[in-house]
C-alpha cells in the first residue's frame, strides 16, 4: 500500500509514462501499489475516501506479489531516476530498476499510444465498466466539477496567476454559463455532472436539468466520464484524463496559461473565459 500519496490522476501520469517507455525498450512493468491510506479525505469528510482497494489487478506480465518483492529487494539499491517531462527523452538502463518520476504532469509523448493505454486501463480494472461504453462518442456530455480537497480563492488568482496552482476551485457560476449554453445548443442530449459535491451545492445545474453521475467507484466514473461525446473539465487531472482517453470535443477555462490540450491536436478544443454567458460553441 502506500500512505497518502497522489490521486488517481495524478498516478496515471507516472504509471502510463512507465508503460509507453516499457512497451518502447522492451522492459517489463512492476506492479504499482494502487492501495492507498489517505487522511484527508477522512477528515474532510469527502464522498470518494481515494483509497482505491481492489480496483485494480496486475496487468498480465506484470511483476507482482513475490517476485515483486524479490524484484525489489535485488534491484532497489541499484536504480536510476527516469524523469518524464523534461527536455531530454528518457531512456531505461538494462539489468536495473528504472524508478519512472513524473516530475511535470503532461500528456506529451503519450498521445501516440492511447490505443494501447485504454486498453491496458480495461485490462488491469476490476469495477464495472459502464454499459454500452464507447470512448468519446456516448450520446450524453459531461460536466466535471471538483470540489472536495480544492480551495475557493479570488477570480484575479485563478485566471491571472502566471503559475497556477492546481488545486483551485472554479466558480459555480461558470459551470451554469457553460451548462445553459450546452442545453441550448444540443436539446437531445443528457447532461451529466460528475463531481464531489453535495446535490445542494449542484443545485443550479440540477435545475437546468442536468443529472448527478454516480458510481461509487472512481474508475467506473473516470470511465463514464470518458465516453461523453463533450466533456467540461475542471482544474483536476481527473478530468484532464478524461478528456485524453476519450479524446472528445471538450472545454476547459481560460487561464494565463491554458490547460495542457489533452486530446489529439485536430481534436475541438475550447477555453472559456470565466464570464462567458453564451460562449461560442462547434456544431
């Protein structure tokens, strides 16, 4: 297990990172711990307690269980850092363990391999996968709105800072802009919401007739999320993944510096300002 540690989206970078080098060189990939004791969202009393138990197996050829163990043992002392992200291309050693950091979380050089990502993620998860899953082309939108752990601050720091942090919450308001202009444009499809909060605090997108998604299994809903043929993201990677597996049409908001386009380069891309009342959409 590990104790506390990154979430789900932020420990697919480094995990996917790991699989694209392995798959490139040759090399076999250790198992990660999934397993994760948090007490954060304990204390915050969040609806997702991220403990991720049982939701993955190894994939097959994996190192794992004993041999693991062994692995570790022999090797621990002799590896080496891949950092991932940089301007230099990481390369592995042979006869070691290549210790993969994800020192920046970016999507590049993963994009060529999403094929082989989605399906190692349906290969290694044991939650259901929604019904009728297709990547990016389900006949409903999606709306991810992270509250949880991400602090409220100032409109001025969240779209101004030249260095954001990531754990910022987006206005309310701006989910309702966007979520009323959806409706109006696509009148036949449903609307999703995917989030950590309460019915109480989504209550203005509920009254526009969008409808709360819930699992209870992180992946599944990851995975839901990925199927919407246009997905509203947040400030979490969560939905940043989203958007790169199901490589869909989405909208994100318009920062100094925008998000990381997540889906392939002639994929529609939007960022919308934070006052956007009917922002400019694609047919």
């Amino acid at each position: 297990m590990r104790l506390s540690g990154c979430g789900l989206g932020n420990c697919f970078y480094t995990y996917f990172h790991a699989v694209t080098l392995a798959e490139k060189h040759g090399a076999k990939v250790i198992a990660p711990p999934w397993f994760s004791l948090k007490i954060g969202p304990l204390l915050r009393g969040e609806r997702s307690k991220r403990f991720y138990w049982r939701m993955f197996r190894p994939y097959s050829g994996d190192i794992h269980g004993t041999k693991k163990l062994l692995t570790l043992l022999r090797l621990y002392r002799k590896r080496v850092v891949v950092k991932v992200g940089e301007e230099i291309e990481p390369v592995l050693l042979d006869g070691t363990l290549n210790f993969v950091v994800s020192s920046k979380f970016t999507f590049a050089g993963l994009h060529p391999h999403r094929s082989l990502i989605r399906e190692r993620l349906l290969a290694t998860i044991n939650d259901p996968v929604p019904d009728s899953h297709r990547w990016g082309s389900g006949d409903y939108m999606a709306i991810h709105i992270r509250l949880g752990d991400f602090a409220v601050v100032a409109d001025d720091m969240l779209i101004n800072a030249a260095h954001p942090s990531p754990n910022l919450r987006i206005p309310m308001d701006w989910y309702v802009n966007l979520a009323r202009a959806l409706r109006r444009r696509y009148r036949d499809k449903p609307l999703y919401i995917f989030s950590d909060g309460e019915e109480q605090m989504l209550a203005p997108l509920l009254g526009l007739g969008a409808r709360i998604y819930r699992t209870g299994s992180d992946i599944t809903d990851l995975l839901a999320m990925a199927g919407a043929s246009l997905l509203v993201g947040s400030n979490s990677t969560y939905s940043r993944w989203a958007a790169f597996l199901g490589n869909m049409p989405s909208i994100w908001l318009k920062t100094a510096v925008d998000v990381e386009k997540p889906s392939a380069p002639d994929t529609p891309i939007l960022y919308a300002s934070l006052d956007c009342t009917e922002p400019a959409l694609w047919d």
